[in-house]
C-alpha cells in the first residue's frame, strides 16, 4: 500500500500543473523561450516536494509499523516511485485541455499499478495465456509498482540483520532440499514411465518430450555435481533402452547422494554459523532481539512463495522450480536479458549480476525518464491527435 500511495500522491500534486498554465505557456512559445527550463522548473519543484511527502511516510508509517532500519531503503523506492508518478501526471496535464478529464484518469492510471503490481492477484494465479512462465509476465514489466514492491520485499527479507547472516546458508538448503525432495523424484518419475512405455509400446506418453527434459536436466546436474552420466547420448527415444534406464535410475541414486551430503554440509556451516554469533559478547541478547525485531514470518512466506500450489512447472521443455523464489538466481538467455521470477535476489544485466533494490530503482528511474521524453516531446498529445483524426475518418 505504501507504493500505491506514493503513485497515487505523485499524480494527484501534477495532474494540474501544465494544465493551469497553458496561458503562460501559450506566451513563452510566443516568445520563444526553453520549454524544457519550463519543465524542469516544473520537476524539481514536484520532486522536492515528493521527497519531503515520502519521508514523512517512511518516518511515521515505519515507527508505528516497527520497520527496523529500512528507513532509507523505503524512502529511496517510495520517492522513486513518487517521481514516476509526477511524470504520468505531468504528461496528462500537457496531453488534455480539462481538469475534469485529468482527474478521471488518475484512477484509470493507478488501477493497473494495484492489480497487476504483483500483489492483490500473484502473477502465477492470472489467466494462463496472460502468465509468463517462470518469469513475471511482460504486462507486469511495465508497472513500476511491481518493481518498487519486490525491492522493499526482497530487501526487507534478505538484508535484514537477522536474515543476512544465514542468507547463503539457506539459500544452499534450499536449493538441495528441492533437489532431493522435488527434481529428483520427478526425474525418476519420467524414466519410468519412459521405460513402461517401451515395454509395452502403448503411445500414451510423448517419449521424445520426456526424454529430453530429462536430458537436459541431467546436463545441469553435471554441471553442478561435477558427476558426469556416461550414457547421456542414449536418451532418446532410438537408443533408449531399460539398460539406459537401469544406468540412469543409479545415476540419480548418485546425485542423490552428493545433494544430500551438501545438504547436511550447508546445515553444519549455519550451525557454525549460529554457534559464533552465539559466542560473541551478548550474543545470546543479540540474537534474539533481532530474530523478534526482524524476522517477519508474512514476509518470508510470500518470497519463499510457501502457498504455491504446484512445486515445479515445465516449460519450454525444462522443469522450473516455483518454491523458495528468494533463493533462485535468474538463469539468463542472453547477456542484456534483464528479466527473472517475482522476488529474484539478484538480476542480471550485461554479464553480471545487481543487487535487486538497487536494479529496481535504476528501472523505475529508467521509465521515468522515458516519460520524460514524452512528455518534452508531446508524444501523448500527438498520439490522441493522431487517433482522433482516424476516428473521425
């Protein structure tokens, strides 16, 4: 709520203000002077204005809610969403010629920041043509209130003083806990019913799909374990055979293993963990005021996604982990692909890798500088003339 009340705040203090001065305006182009002076005039004025509303937010809305030390973090996504807001304003203010139309919009342009932010329909719930998979759906991209929710909910769980600490730990058993408990299981799952489909030729099942999701998801186990399967070559459906199945079954049975030793490996390395924060002066103290002052058990049961009801998707013939978002780093297609799953811990751009927080913001600052183009430009103002001379042909 506090990102939709910063959108709604930065459009409601612009919505007016090219608006009410569109006689000035009419003298200052008859005069030739800057009309991007006039527009900056115009935004930093909104923009100071924004960061003094959005630290009065943070401040009194994080002392009565007993947000420990995200005071910066959530003045920086609200002031940010704030002045994306001023932007959508300022573009209705120049694109319409009344005030009664600009304040009809305004909720007409706040709507789909609230549904589709992520927040009061998950993305996984929507209609299935309108989902995107295993990533946010591209109508999701552009809603800045998906961007500014992630970054506080990722940041307010992994950052937090209490979390930060076992943050890689738990990311670890996360990760072979879902391998063991779910990928596994289903793998086997697959080679058995390619096996009882051969022996019994029946056709029920497309062994070819089958046998590629699982020899993809064998290359990556390779990848990882470092385990290689000698007979990886033979899943498909000319040279699959119960013999590669046997071998393929054993091969799980050996990851297995190696998941489960770096399972208990990660356990161990909190347990230290938690013993040497024990150990330091007033520990004990310390430790339990932070896990009741920042461990917030809504927040980590929305980033680690506890009420999914499917564990795992297939998707363009790999299988897809929907559990722990919070733990899964993005798998990019190519080196600018930007985009991940709801609450990634990191994004990717370029080759490397970003705090999410701070990936966010520069995308939320990013559009609004698109809207600023627009808005310099007229580019809504020329759209509606444009659409308006084909309506009335």
């Amino acid at each position: 709520m506090s990102i939709i009340i910063a959108i709604f705040t930065g459009l409601t203090i612009s919505a007016e203000e090219i608006f009410a001065d569109r006689k000035i305006l009419k003298r200052e182009k008859f005069l030739k002077l800057s009309y991007s002076s006039y527009l900056s005039s115009k935004i930093v004025t909104l923009f100071l204005l924004s960061a003094i509303q959005m630290l009065a937010l943070v401040l009194i809305g994080n002392s009565i809610l007993e947000i420990n030390s995200m005071t910066w973090q959530y003045w920086l996504v609200l002031f940010s969403s704030s002045c994306f807001a001023n932007l959508i304003g300022l573009n209705l203010s120049a694109t319409f010629n009344s005030a009664v139309t600009i304040y009809i919009l305004i909720p007409l342009a706040l709507i789909p920041q609230l549904i589709l932010g992520g927040v009061v329909i998950s993305y996984d719930k929507m209609n299935p043509t309108l989902q995107g998979g295993a990533r946010v759906p591209v109508f999701g991209e552009l809603m800045a209130s998906r961007w500014g929710y992630e970054a506080l909910m990722v940041e307010q769980f992994k950052n937090n003083p209490y979390n930060a600490v076992f943050y890689e730990s738990d990311r670890l058993i996360s990760f072979c806990n879902y391998q063991t408990s779910t990928l596994l299981p289903d793998l086997q799952e697959r080679l058995e019913t390619c096996r009882e489909e051969i022996r019994t030729n029946k056709k029920g099942v497309d062994i070819v799909e089958q046998l590629l999701v699982i020899k993809r998801s064998f290359r990556h186990h390779e990848d990882f374990t470092k385990i290689k399967f000698a007979e990886i070559d033979n899943l498909n459906p000319k040279a699959f055979s119960e013999t590669t199945c046997a071998k393929a079954l054993l091969y799980l049975k050996e990851i297995t293993a190696f998941y489960d030793k770096e399972y208990a490996d990660a356990c161990e390395s909190k347990r230290v963990l938690k013993e040497k924060y024990l150990k330091q002066p007033n520990g004990i103290e310390l430790f339990q005021y932070n896990r009741a002052t920042y461990d917030n058990s809504t927040i980590a049961n929305i980033v680690q996604n506890k009420n999914a009801e499917v564990c795992i998707i297939l998707e363009d013939g790999e299988l897809i982990e929907r559990t722990d978002p919070i733990y899964n780093y993005p798998k990019p297609l190519f080196s600018l692909d930007f985009r991940t799953h709801f609450f990634a811990p990191v994004k990717h751009f370029a080759g490397e890798f970003y705090d999410t927080l701070l990936f966010n913001i520069a995308i939320i600052w990013s559009m609004t500088g698109a809207l600023y183009i627009a808005l310099y430009f007229k580019l809504f103002k020329k759209f509606l003339k444009l659409f308006g001379s084909k309506t009335s042909r």
